[in-house]
C-alpha cells in the first residue's frame, strides 16, 4: 500500500507498493490515458481541504509515476531511529516530535545522506545502519511549488553514551530518548505519516 500525506489527510493506493516505483522508468503508451487522469485530479486533492483519507485503486505503477513526476517538485531525504538500550533518540522541531532527518545532497546515498544528518542534527557519533525502514512519503507548498518528499528510514546503532546536541540553526529545541512509557505519547504528538509508517517499527524497538 502506497500512501501520499499532506497534513491529516492521505492519498492512498492499495495496490502499489512506494517502495517499487521505479521513477527513471520508461512510460508506457497504455499507462498515459490514466496517467492524465491523475494528473487532472491531483491538483484537486491538493487544493481540498477536507482532511479525509482518498483511495484510488485502478491505476498502474507507471502511470502513478508519471502523474507525480509531473505535478510535484522532488525533494528526496533521508533520517534514522538511533536506538539505544531500547530507547529510539527524538528530536523536538519547531515544537514537534519527530525523527532525525534531512534533504540528500548531491551524489549522496541515501544511507549516506542518513548517517550524515542523524549526526549533523543530534551530535551522536559512530552511527551504524542495521537495517532499512519503510519509506514516508509526505508533500507540502513551498514557494507556491508542490513538493514530494520521499523519506528513506534506517534503524541505527551507536556504540556512544548518548550526549544530544540539539542543532539549533535547524529548528531543533531538544533531543529526547524515547522508551516504552513515552512511545504513544511520541506517535500521537508527532507526524501522521511517521506515526502510521513508523509506529509499528518503533513499538518492536523499545519492547524489546
């Protein structure tokens, strides 16, 4: 299942898998008729207010593809769940709960770009990647161009003693270590797309 958040509300499309979209694929001709029509409905949804959840089913990977190649601006970044002695780290931004992430520079990676800004925006050294998490995708107006983000997550370990310095320049007021007493207060208080993507991963870290 494939979800596209803005805000409180999702596109949803029970059928694809975001992980799969292949977006340097080659569109087909039998993917263009249903490509357009996302592409006219995009910008409605986009402009609708009503904070509901909208499921579209009959519509292929390439055509899904195309749609979005052409109505959003692409943003890639990439964060990770430093987890230690089954607690994961959060950082608060702009008074938000959230996960430690950033944009993906040129020529990085995004493991790279992930092990680099999980550093850059907690001070925590030594950072290796366990495993991959599922990706978020969420899309926002920033100067009056719609922009998707596709998020890459890792599960992170560090063999540091944890001493947080938040990085301030990026909004961030405070780092916290989150346990099993704190999750749900953390999935409620954070992003929407965090917590329905995360929430089962950062559930299995601190009740292990």
């Amino acid at each position: 299942m494939y979800k596209i958040f803005q805000e409180n509300k999702a596109l949803i499309f029970p059928k694809i898998e975001g992980n799969l979209l292949k977006f340097d694929a080659i569109p087909q001709e039998s993917d263009k008729y249903d490509a357009e029509l996302l592409c006219d409905f995009l910008p409605e949804w986009l402009d609708d207010r009503d904070p509901g959840d909208t499921f579209i089913h009959e519509v292929g990977e390439n055509a899904v593809v195309i749609a979005l190649k052409e109505t959003f601006k692409m943003a890639p970044a990439a964060g990770g769940v430093v987890v230690k002695d089954g607690k994961f780290v959060s950082i608060v931004r702009k008074g938000i709960p959230d996960l430690p992430k950033g944009h993906i520079e040129k020529a990085e990676t995004p493991e790279v770009a992930a092990l680099r800004e999980v550093e850059e925006e907690t001070g925590i050294g030594n950072l290796k990647i366990v495993k991959a998490l599922p990706t978020t995708w969420h899309c926002y107006l920033e100067h009056e161009v719609w922009t998707l983000k596709p998020t890459y997550w890792y599960l992170m370990s560090t063999s540091e003693n944890i001493h947080p310095k938040p990085q301030t320049e990026e909004g961030i007021t405070e780092i916290k270590l989150i346990g099993n007493e704190e999750i749900e207060t953390f999935l409620k208080g954070t992003f929407r797309s965090t917590s329905e993507i995360l929430g089962k991963d950062l559930r299995q870290v601190v009740t292990k």
